[in-house]
C-alpha cells in the first residue's frame, strides 16, 4: 500500500484525503471529511512556494481579491463539520485582534444558505468564498489535507504554515506573530 501512495501526486493525494470517510461509518446525518488533529507545519522561508490567487464571489456575493503584500489566514471549512464550529469563536475573534492579518474562509462540500447561517450564528466577520479550484491551487506546498485546515500565507504571497484540524488560540496566535514578525 505504501508504494501506492507513494506515486499519488501531491494534487491526487489531496483530493483523496479531502473525499476520503472518516470515523465509523455510521449515519449522523453529517457528511464524511478527513479531521485533522491540529497538527502545525511552519515553512523556512527559504522553502515557500507561491500560495494560489485567492479571489472570487464571496458567499455574500461580492467580490473579493486577497490583498497583495500582507500576511493571510486561510480557513478551509464547512458548516456540518464539528471541529469548525468549534474553531469559529476563535477565528472570529483572533480576526479582529489582528486587523493588519486578511482573514478568508473557504467553504467546501457545504451549501450557501446553511453557511451562511453558520456566519451569522458565530458572528464570522470575514468574507468566505466557495470555490474548491483555489484549494487545488496549493498542490506544490501545504495543501488542505482535513477539513478544517488553515494555512498561513506570509507576505511575499508565499504558503507560510498549515494548521491541519482545529485551530486554538496559542497555535495560530504564534503562527501569525511569528510570520506578521518577518
């Protein structure tokens, strides 16, 4: 088996991760999604590629383009996934801590009325877009491996770090200063 994944590309790889079941197979109503376990991944900046170009239609329906030159927190979730609501007082709250920081959420396998019921439960103050093609566009750094995934973009418009699962205060309060730092 090993071999096998071996020659997946890392695009492949996410795509199957992203789709993949989790837990025991039983019917809860909420959708199958690989969770992560809050693992953190921090890149030299000597090894950081170019993060994707993060524009759209935002849920709202406006349109958004990330800001070249400042530090971006990208949040990958949905609605019906237990770790993001978990994480959303969070995110919402570090969003306005740190207002230099653009802060951007992607949905995915979600639908538009649930999330945005979702933004107004937890008071989301950032725009979210639903575009899956940006995801892919992480395939030659730190991909979105789990639903949620949060990456870090530094502001080079480089992949700085990944947080794989549900974010905390410490973990990603110590990544944005370490990359808004540089």
């Amino acid at each position: 088996m090993k071999s096998r994944i071996a020659f997946l590309s890392p695009l492949l790889l996410g795509a199957l991760l992203l789709t993949s079941c989790g837990g025991s197979g039983a019917t809860t109503g909420e959708k199958s999604f690989v969770a992560g376990n809050g693992t953190v991944t921090f890149l030299s900046a000597g090894s950081r590629v170019m993060a994707p170009t993060i524009h759209g239609a935002t849920l709202e329906g406006t349109n958004y383009v990330l800001a070249a030159g400042s530090v971006a927190v990208v949040n990958v979730w949905a609605s019906w996934c237990a770790p993001c609501r978990a994480e959303a007082p969070t995110l919402a709250a570090l969003s306005l801590k740190y207002p230099m920081v653009s802060f951007i959420g992607i949905l995915t396998r979600d639908n538009v009325s649930t999330a945005n019921a979702f933004i107004k439960r937890f008071s989301i103050p950032y725009p979210s877009l639903k575009d899956d093609s940006i995801l892919l566009g992480f395939h030659n750094s730190l991909i979105a491996n789990a639903i949620p995934s949060t990456v870090i973009i530094d502001k080079q418009g480089k992949v700085a770090a990944r947080i794989s699962g549900e974010v905390t205060v410490a973990s990603l309060t110590d990544l944005i200063d370490r990359v808004v730092a540089e």
